[in-house]
C-alpha cells in the first residue's frame, strides 16, 4: 500500500467513515456496461467508543469557533436568521397582464416595446370578445376589464400570492425602461409611503401600501361629494408643483396635481391584488359604473376614509386640534348633508396607494403642457425645457444600474443597434414640471377620443423604434432568463422570472392555464400594424424559424434559407431574421 494511500486510511478511520468509502471509479470500465456492478469492500472496520469520542471533541471545537466568531462580529438577529434560514438569492415569478380584444397598432406597439425591454410574455385577457354597448366608454371594454383579470386571478390559486404582477392597459401603454427599473421603483414608493403610515396611524393599526394604481388629475366622479372625490389624502406632490396656480380647476385641470385613482396601471403581489379584483366584482354587481376606474375608486375612498377614522384615534386631544388647522381636507368624519358616507362596519384595508410622481406610469390625460421626449446627457438643454427650476436632470440611479437600452440577448452580431450607448442618451418620455421619467407611458384620451398628441404623434421618437424589428428578433430567439434582478426590502438578491415564458408571442386567456399560445405575427401581423408600428418599409411582422424541422428535406430548405439571409444581411439587402428579397 502506498503511502498515500496509508494517509487517507489513518484520516477515515480518525473521524469513524472506513465503512462508508467508496472504490475510485475505473476509468478502464465501460459506464453503459449493464453488468458493471460495485464491489463491497471487506476491509471495514467498526465504529469504537474513542473513535466517537474524537468525532464529539472535534465537534465542540468547531462550535466554540463559531460562537466565538458570532461574539466577535456581532451580526443582528435578522442577519443569522437570514444567513441560516434563507437561501442567497430569492427567485420568484413575475406576471405581466395586458387587457385588449384586438390585435390593433395600438395594441402591438404595448406588446412590441414591452418585448424589447426584456418584460415577461405577456397574458392576454378578453381577446377576440366584443365590445359595443353605446352606452359604456369604449363599448364596455373597460369595464369587462374588472371581471376577466379576476377571472385570471382566480385560476392561479393562492400558491402566486407572493408573485409579483403587472397590469397595463393593453391600447394605450408604452415601455421605455426595464423590468428592473419598475420593480425597484415598486418598493422604493411602498418604502416611502409605508414609514409615513406608520407615523400617522401607530404600528398597532397593521396598515401598510402593497398595491399601486396609477393617479390622475381628475375625479372619476362628478360628484365631489363622493368618497373617491372627498375621502382620498392630498396629493404627494409639492403643493406648489405647478405654481401658483397648482390645484386651480380654471384650465381644464392641467395644474391640478395627481391625487384620483386611475386604474390604466397596476401592480402589485398577486394576493393583494386577487382580494382587490374580488371585491371589484362585488361592488360593481351592486351599483352601475361605466368604468373599471369608477370601481377601483370607490373601494380607494372607502378605505381611506376608515384610515381617516384611524388617525383620529391614534392622535391625542391636542394632536386632534392642530392638524384639524393644518388639513386642508377638514375633518371628513364629520357630519355633512352631502358628503356619502360608508355603511356601518369598516371595510377592509387594501393596501391600495398611487403613483403620485408618475415614476411607474404617467398618464398623459390633462398633461399636455407636462411631458416631452428629451435625452438627459445635457443638463443645460433640459433646464431651458423645463417648467419650474430645480427639477432633477440626470437619469436616476435605477435606471443608470439597469441594463443598457440597446442590449439584445443576440449571440449573431446583426444587430446593428448601438449598443455603446447608455440611457443618458436615449430619448426618454419625461415629465417636465418633476422631472420624473416613467416606466411606461399611458396615452389616456383627454377628451371622447382625442389622445394627447405628444404621445400619439411621436412613436417614432421612443429610443428603440428605429431598431425595433431588429431587437424583436434578438428576444423572440431569447433563452430564458430572469426579467429582473434586484435587491429585496431585506437587503437580499431577489430574481424574477417569468412564469411560462414562450418566445416570440403571447399566452391568450382561455380559462385554463397557461392559456393559448399564439406567435406575434398571430395577433400584430397585419399590415396596419407592419405601418403604423414597425413603420419601416419591410412589411409585415413574421416570426423567424430558429430550430430545424424534424424533416430532413424542410431542414435543409431551412439551413438553404439561412445561408441566403446571412449573405443578403452581410451585402445590407435585409436585415437579421427578415426574409431576404427575392
């Protein structure tokens, strides 16, 4: 026996493991062999009272080392629970829900800029179903809003709650930034809100944000008396946001401040979100609104009038009598001929809050004065378009960290994106009075069917259109990947990912999970779309094939095929994943 080998006896026998060795594998052997068999060994030795001795000291000495290390470094109780009980890096699925009937311009330019910003495939709600009460705004398609997306919620069962969700109006909402950008933005806006709640209701209220809607500068109500109109906080922008005639109604609402609910986008863990819709369900069964809007806000007045009840109790006497001179709502609790008032008994707390800067989503409905493309690497040229001074100019730290705009999940090398740029660079969708720029964009009519033309008009100034085909093609060939990587409320790497995530198309509803599968040109391959969308004289949208068929004479037209569109992309005839001319 070698010497070494005598080393490595001494060692197993120290510490009680002979029996348990293993013979090194032959690497003379055949692994496939079925009558390879493992040999038993007969040189086992047993376990001896002072071979367990030495196991147990050895064991002490290794605690006494780490409590020593703990007294030493003094981590927190969350530190040790979390090193110990809680894995590295936190992965979990992101949903990104976009309600539409049509595969309309409109539509396609959602679900393309949202596709080359790297979102998870998209889950279609109330397609191809049909929308013409001439009673209802859009025919009833927003209120039908309400009871598909419950629906949805419904099947994914409570194993999602802790999930994350999207959703968007499917007609009338750009992207322009990446998944990472909204989820850190998520977080930093509940992380705001929920310390000032704590303050202004006590930690034994057990009250905190989780669920954010969009806000717009108008009531959904005619009635100010209402509890969507009467009941809800003041705005979280300056009072002063748009000058001295901030909240002033004489223009149209152009300089009010966002303070109403607007329900074009939501977000929030699936859980909190599902016992919104279900009681969305139930509300609009009882009275009649127009609009998912109309809903969403009533049950957004009825809980911030029973966190108004809170705040009266959580504050003393003298409390009470200083804040009544400092409200500018007054004491809404109070008697009053007009004002509704809830039933008896307080509703639920939701957890509902908005967006009030605008920074996951700014609806351009009474902004016209208040938004512009503009690039952020000139701090001069933004000042002189701003509308008030001080505004922040660079781009914010979240979005400087994200992923750059022009990066594909390409391994050809023909996209001829310029991928050096950073988004200082790009054009960027910013609100000129806060400096804010958006997520996403929500072209919300301003009037019956008008749309804010600084939004309609200018499709083709976002950062990606000019590339779009190009980028499309990188991400409809993608691997799976995580849509986001960020760091979690606890300080801990959290990855979302996409809960069936398809290549180059959607997941329609049908009432079973996952639901239809249907490629992009399925539902934006029309020609409407191929000119107003993609607007680059290539014609229609069509998926390219990257697998090789099953059959080896359609293969081999495939490769064939490939071969000619590498020397058409390579002569600049076509580019990469296009048919090449003929």
């Amino acid at each position: 026996m070698s010497t070494t080998s005598r080393w490595k006896d001494r060692i197993y026998e120290s510490i009680g493991l002979k029996e348990w060795k293993y013979d090194p594998l032959n690497q003379g052997d055949d692994p496939d062999r079925q009558d390879h068999q493992q040999q038993p060994r007969n040189d086992a030795s047993p376990v001896t009272p002072w071979l367990r001795s030495k196991v147990w000291k050895v064991g002490a000495a290794v605690f006494v080392v780490f409590l020593f290390l703990v007294l030493v470094f003094r981590p927190s109780s969350t530190e040790i629970s979390n090193l110990i009980f809680n894995p590295e890096i936190r992965s979990s699925y992101f949903y990104l829900v976009l309600p539409a009937a049509t595969g309309s311009p409109e539509f396609c330019k959602t679900l393309f800029s949202a596709s080359v910003l790297g979102y998870p495939t998209a889950r279609i709600v109330n397609w191809k179903k049909t929308f013409d009460n001439s009673d209802l705004p859009h025919g009833g398609h927003d209120l039908a809003k309400v009871q598909g997306i419950h629906d949805f919620l419904k099947q994914l069962g409570s194993s999602t709650d802790n999930d994350l969700i999207l959703i968007a109006d499917g007609y009338d909402t750009w992207f322009q930034l990446r998944p990472s950008v909204l989820i850190d933005r998520y977080y930093a806006i509940n992380d705001r809100v929920n310390k000032r709640l704590y303050r202004e209701l006590g930690s034994k209220a057990g009250i905190s944000q989780r669920v954010i809607f969009s806000a717009q500068k108008r009531c959904s109500s005619d009635n100010l008396d209402d509890l969507e109109c009467d009941a809800i906080p003041e705005s979280g922008l300056p009072d002063d946001v748009y000058g001295p005639r901030t909240d002033k109604n004489g223009d149209g609402f152009g300089t009010n401040r966002q303070r109403y609910l607007n329900a074009g986008t939501i977000m929030g863990h699936i859980g909190d979100v599902r016992k919104i819709f279900e009681a969305a369900v139930e509300i609009a069964k009882e009275n009649q609104f127009k609009t998912d809007t109309e809903i969403f806000a009533r049950i957004f007045g009825k809980q911030e009038y029973q966190r108004e009840l809170i705040r009266l109790r959580h504050r003393d006497l003298s409390q009470k009598s200083w804040f009544s001179r400092l409200n500018p709502r007054g004491d809404i609790t109070s008697p009053h001929p007009k004002r509704e008032r809830p039933a008896m008994g307080p509703p639920p707390d939701y957890g509902i809050g908005l967006d009030y800067y605008g920074e996951i989503s700014q609806p351009a409905e009474y902004d016209e004065g208040d938004v512009a493309w503009v690039a952020h690497n000139s701090s001069q040229k933004i000042g002189k378009m701003a509308q008030r001074t001080g505004i922040p100019t660079d781009v914010p730290e979240e979005v400087q960290r994200s992923t750059p705009p022009f990066w594909t999940p390409d391994y050809t090398g023909f996209v001829q994106a310029p991928a050096e740029q950073d988004w200082s660079q790009v054009p960027l969708f910013t609100n000129l009075w806060t400096g804010v720029t958006p997520v996403a964009v929500r072209q919300s009519p301003a009037e019956g069917s008008k749309t804010n033309p600084v939004v309609s008009q200018t499709w083709n100034q976002s950062w990606f259109f000019p590339y779009l085909r190009q980028m499309l093609v990188a991400h409809s060939k993608a691997p799976r990947m995580p849509h986001a990587v960020v760091q979690g409320i606890d300080g801990r790497t959290e990855e979302w990912w996409g809960p069936n995530d398809g290549r180059g198309g959607v997941f329609i509803e049908t009432g079973s999970l996952p639901g239809e599968w249907q490629f992009w040109h399925g539902v934006c391959g029309a020609e409407d779309v191929a000119k107003e969308a993609l607007a680059d004289g290539r014609g229609p949208w069509r998926n390219p094939r990257w697998m090789l068929d099953h059959n080896n004479d359609v293969a081999a037209d495939q490769l064939k095929d490939w071969y000619t569109q590498l020397y058409a992309v390579e002569d600049g005839t076509t580019v990469w994943g296009e048919k090449p001319p003929e």
